[in-house]
C-alpha cells in the first residue's frame, strides 16, 4: 500500500510516498481504508528529529496520527462494527495514519460525523479531542469564565475557540494580523493580534490554552487567583527550559501548568461526533494535499499562518 515515509531526519523534503505491506489485523482489530488524515505539530517535530528521544532511529519512519476512512475488515473477536462503516479516529501514541489501511483496535475509532465529508471531518478530530480533553478534563472551564487562547488559528485553536464558547466562556484569542476575522468568525468575544499585543496588557484570565509553547512564564503570571493553564506544546528549540518550567510549576507557586499527551478513545470521538453533527462546531480546512504532497503540507504547516487544518486526501 501507499505511505508517507522517511529515511532520515530532516526537514519536509526527507518526506516522499513510499509502499509498505498492508497490515494484518490481530482478532481484536480492525482495518480500516484511510480515506484523509491532518497534519500535526507533533508530527513536525518527529520528523525533524526533535523527538528522538522517542521515535529512536530505525527507518523508514512513519508520520500521521488521525484518520477518516471505512472499515475493510472486521477481526473475529470484534463486534458490533462492519464492513463499509464509516469511522473516524486516532492512532495514539504512535505515527503513521498517512497510509492508504491502518489497522486499530474499535475503541480508537467511533462513527464519524453523518453530515461532513472525510476531509472536514479529519479537520476537527485531533484538534477537538484535545480541546475537549484539555479545557473540560485539565482546566476545568466554567461557563462565564475568561478563556485566552494562543494559537487561535491553527489546527488545535481554531476548535478550542468554538470548545470554549460551547463551555460558556469569554473567549479572548491570539492570532496573526491576516486571521484576526476568521477567528473572531469562529465565534471569539475578542480577537487581538499577538505580533502587537504583549502579555501584560491583556488582563487577568481564569483558563489560558497555550497551542504555541513558547513564553510560558509571561502567559503564566496572567492568571486570575485559581487561574489554570494548560499547554499542549512546548518550545522544541529549549526543550529542557521548557520543560523543567512545566514540571516545576507544580511545586512552586500556586498556579501549575498542566500537560498531557492525548489518547484518545471511543467515547471522546462519539461525544465529539455529536457536538459535529448538532452544528455546535464546524470544521475549517486550510489546504487539501494528495499523499505525494506531504512534504509540502508540512512545509506549509511550518511556515505558519494556518486556518485550520492542511489534509492528506487519500480517497
């Protein structure tokens, strides 16, 4: 089957679509047919080598972590999933949806949403999980709270914005000078160019959602008394800096950084499908790439200025 593979670490051009077997499913899995997959911060960085640390050295390597597609097989010990369904999900903790097959076990997929197509859905299944995860399960968001998003724009901001809203927050929202309409047409009380907007005129906020990693300290001090902030990125050019500020938050001072690395499962994507299907958020896709333009969709994603999601149409 076609893949997106990678023999070196590098920048996008060590991407190129190459074949690899199709995967045996075990009794307990599924095949499914990837119909589309989104492009990923954490992927970037895999493929730059950033995480070695973790994806080790043994090529080629993979990339992609979420998917749309139809179920082509259906493992003996599974049940109440068949052939031809349409689902949509996520690998885990690992690289490659980027394929034409995966094979997952049913709890990491769930029916994808009836109204959109694969492209629009795939947009929104990384980026909502993990903002459900991070403002409802992390920071604990209650409706009438001041919310600040960094990074409203991309793939994960562009869907904590409209999370945030369906919560009944305040939503302030940080995004380039070209983006500024489109987020607030997400539904943001507040939009703010944050090339000319320096933390410390922004006010005092009881959840901050940080998708840009850097400058944690600053954003940190903007908490209200009880304030939470949850980051799911980190500056990947000080890596140990930002870090040990993450995990240091925890015992000094009274306002700790959460993080997490998202696994989602069944009952995540079902809930996020019904927030879909009732209209409460929509997708947004910046770009659609065939799987031979994968280097360019991380080239893309790299240069910044993204809405939404770039996606990987395999189907």
């Amino acid at each position: 089957m076609r893949a997106a593979l990678y023999d070196r670490y590098g920048p996008p051009d060590v991407l190129y679509e190459g074949k690899v077997p199709v995967p045996q499913i075990k009794p307990d899995e599924v095949l499914v047919r990837v119909h589309a997959a989104s492009v990923n911060g954490g992927e970037l960085a895999g493929r730059a080598g950033k995480l070695r640390l973790v994806t080790g050295r043994r090529f080629p390597q993979r990339t992609g972590i979420d998917f749309t597609g139809e179920i082509a097989e259906v493992g003996p010990s599974v049940a109440g999933l068949r052939e031809g369904e349409r689902v949509w999900g996520i690998l885990g903790r690992k690289f490659g949806s980027v394929a034409e097959y995966v094979a997952v076990r049913p709890r990491q997929t769930a029916p994808a949403p009836a109204d959109l197509t694969m492209v629009e859905a795939v947009s929104l299944l990384a980026g909502g999980t993990t903002s459900i995860t991070a403002l409802r399960d992390k920071a604990h968001l209650k409706a009438g709270e001041r919310l600040l998003v960094r990074g409203a724009s991309g793939g994960v901001g562009s869907v904590a914005v409209q999370i945030g809203k369906l919560f009944g927050a305040h939503v302030t929202a940080l995004a380039g000078p070209k983006n500024l309409d489109f987020v607030r047409d997400l539904g943001a009380d507040e939009v703010l160019d944050y090339h000319t907007t320096h933390p410390s005129g922004l006010g005092a906020f009881d959840v901050i959602m940080d998708t840009v990693g850097t400058h944690h300290p600053a954003y940190r001090r903007l908490l209200a008394p009880g304030g939470r902030m949850v980051a799911i990125a980190f500056d990947l050019e000080n890596l140990l800096t930002s870090l040990s500020y993450i995990l240091g938050s925890a015992v000094h001072g009274s306002q700790r950084v959460r993080f997490f690395s998202g696994n989602p499962g069944h009952e995540l994507f079902a809930e996020l499908t019904r927030y879909a299907e009732n209209g409460d958020i929509r997708p947004v896709v910046d770009t659609v790439h065939p799987l031979a333009g994968i280097a360019a969709a991380h080239r893309a994603l790299e240069a910044g200025g993204v809405r939404g999601k770039h996606v990987i149409q395999l189907v």
